[in-house]
C-alpha cells in the first residue's frame, strides 16, 4: 500500500502490465485501511491511495488505474465534480469509477451514474462484494486497453507493410545497375501512353539508343569500366528529359529507349540530338572504334496512336531506324518512316 505523492517517478503501463491497479481517493484513513486491509491478500492487486481530494485528478493521470474507488463526500472537493472532471480528462474518460458513498440514497445514485460512475456501494461493503467490483470493472478497462493496443499495433504493421510494398514496387522497376526504369517499367510506360495517345490523338514518340562499339570498349577496358560507362550515359540521357512523363529506361544490355509522350518529330529530333552530342562531348576514349571515343546510334519514330497501330508497332519502327544509323556509319540519328517529314529523316550535323 503506498500514498501516492506526486510526482511519481515509476513508469505505469496498465496495457504491458496486466495487473488490476485500484486508487482510492478518500479522505478518511480509517476507510483507507479497511480497503487495504481487504485488498492485501492478493497480489493480482495494486492498491493505491489519496487523501488530498484535491489531487486526485493529477494523481489518478500519473498512476493510470484499472479502478477508482471514489468517495463523495470529502472536504474543499464536490465527488459528483470530481467523477465529472475524470471524464472531462482524456487519459482517465474510460477508467472505471465506483462511488464508495457513506450513503444509501437512490438520488445520490442517479446523480453518481449520470456523470459516468459505473458502480455504486455503501460503505463498507463485504470484502468479497468489494474485490468482485474491482475485479469485474478492471477487467473490462484491460481488455479495451489491449484491444486499442493491438489496433495501434495493426494499424502501424499495416503501414510498415504498405510503405514496404511502395519500396519494392519501386526497386522492381528499376535497372539495379543505373538506376533509371527497367525494361519491366518501360513495357508499361509505353503501354500506357499509347492508350493515352490514342484517347488525346497526340503523337508519341519512342527513341532507340543504342551505344556504339561497347564490344570494343568492354574488351579494351574491362567489364567493370564497362559498367561505369553505361551508368554515365544513364545520366546523361536523363539529364535532357524535361517533362515529368518523359520515361528513360535500359531496353536492355547496352541500349536505352526514352518514350516521349505528347511530343512530335521534331521535338523527339531535338531531345535526340542533345543527348547524342552530350555523349560524343563526354569524350570517353574508345580507342579501337571508329570515332575514338564512346558514341551513341539513335533510332526515332513518332506516331498518333491508333485502333490501327500497336506499342509493338512503334518499337519495330524505331529499331528499324536505328539499325538503319548503325548501317550508316554509327554516331547519328534516323527518323523512322511512319513521322511527318517521311523517310530518311536524319539529324544536321
Ligand atoms: N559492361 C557491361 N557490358 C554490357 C552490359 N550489357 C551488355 N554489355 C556488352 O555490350 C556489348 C554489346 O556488343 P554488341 O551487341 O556487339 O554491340 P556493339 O559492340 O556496341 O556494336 P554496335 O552496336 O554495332 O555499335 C557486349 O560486349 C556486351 O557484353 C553490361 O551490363 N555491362
């Protein structure tokens, strides 16, 4: 048994701690010891007492009790007030109170159960009476603590599974070695733009990058520079996309495709055109191929998709025009067929 001062130093957890934790507010000590008395057989249960009414609410927020044996009738405090003020207080609204009233009168009850008191008993009940009250209302207060912490406990394993899937979504589209999108990611980019286009009548535009002579530099300069190099043009190539629905993605080993939604030939033309200067000015020595240094070979073709055509239709046009730049001497870029300005269209360099 202990008279609770404040302030307590001890850190009360009734939802971790199952135990039944009685406070007794009463102002009468000869009451305080015949609760106790009653109570000390039991080690299940915390007793706890206050003497000071006044106190009571600070006191009853620091011990966090399963059960407050309450008194109504105590110097300088109105109880009926003070079961109002537990409920009036967050952290106590829901804790049990029972009146331990020196007085057996049903307007005295009424009043008592319409401010929220749970229980109503004369002083002094029988000791089994008693302990049956305290047991029986603490129970029901533990059980909605633990109920509320495994809902806490759901609902934050709830969010770690969910901001783990958005993590792994994320690292499922994406090239591990340059960390733009995958081929995974560029498949549905390009799906869905194609529905898009269709819907809007704009035109898409897909350019096939593809870099020149990386035999030769993987051979001269070891796989691992290898790797260097392709997370550089990466980079580049992502440096000169300038909407937000401008995708670039690794199509694969040494080629990279950008889809550019909303965006005709000649528009494609230019991006095209900035990223293979960009490359040839990274000056990436690539001593055995033609051009000395790393090079990038791109195939353009532009549509307004239709009921027509398909995604894989646009893929198809954009290799065959860059396998029309690798024939013709590497470095450049070939506007595929299906564009504005038809056949042979080539970058001025
Ligand atoms: N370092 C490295 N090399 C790769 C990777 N993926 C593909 N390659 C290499 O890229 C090279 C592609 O060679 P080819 O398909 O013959 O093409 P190329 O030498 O670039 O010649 P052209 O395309 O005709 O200009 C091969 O040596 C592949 O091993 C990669 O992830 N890392």
């Amino acid at each position: 048994m202990s008279e609770v001062t404040l302030p307590i130093t001890a850190d009360y957890q009734a939802v971790t701690q199952f135990k039944v934790r009685v406070l007794l507010v009463d102002d009468q000590l000869i009451i305080v010891e015949a609760v106790r008395r009653m109570l000390s057989d039991h080690a299940d249960i915390e007793f706890h007492y206050v003497t000071d009414p006044a106190a009571a609410i600070a006191t009853a927020r620091q011990l966090q009790p399963t059960v407050i044996l309450q008194d109504l009738v105590m110097p300088g405090v109105d109880g009926i007030n003070l079961i109002r003020a537990y409920r009036d207080d967050a952290s106590l609204a829901q804790v049990p109170v029972i009146v331990l009233s020196a007085r057996d009168n049903p307007q005295l009850k009424a009043n008592s159960f319409a401010v929220g008191a749970n229980d109503y008993v004369v002083k002094l009940p029988d000791r089994l009476e008693l302990l049956a009250r305290i047991r029986y209302h603490s129970a029901g207060y533990i059980s909605r603590l633990q109920r509320d912490e495994a809902f806490r406990f759901l609902r934050a394993s709830q969010k770690n599974l969910a901001d783990a899937n958005i993590e792994l979504q994320k690292l499922a589209a994406l090239d591990s070695l340059t960390g733009i999108a995958n081929r995974r990611r560029f498949d549905e980019v390009l799906r869905a733009e194609w529905q898009r286009g269709k819907r809007d009548k704009k035109p898409l535009s897909l350019l096939m990058c593809d870099i020149d002579c990386f035999k030769m530099y993987n051979d001269t300069f070891g796989h691992l520079a290898g790797d260097l190099c392709l997370k550089k043009v990466a980079a580049v190539l992502t440096e000169h996309l300038m909407r937000p629905a401008d995708v670039v993605a690794r199509y694969g080993g040494e080629e990279f495709a950008i889809v550019l939604p909303d965006t005709d030939e000649r528009g494609a033309l230019l991006i095209a055109s900035a990223c293979r200067s960009h490359i040839e000015q990274l000056a990436i020595d690539n001593p055995r191929a033609p051009n000395g240094v790393i090079s990038m070979s791109i195939g353009l073709a532009t549509i307004v998709p239709s009921h027509e055509g398909t995604a894989e239709g646009l893929i198809a046009m954009a290799d065959k025009a860059l396998y029309r730049a690798k024939h013709d001497g590497r470095n450049r870029i070939v506007a595929g067929p299906a564009g504005p300005h038809n056949d042979n269209q080539r970058e001025n360099r």
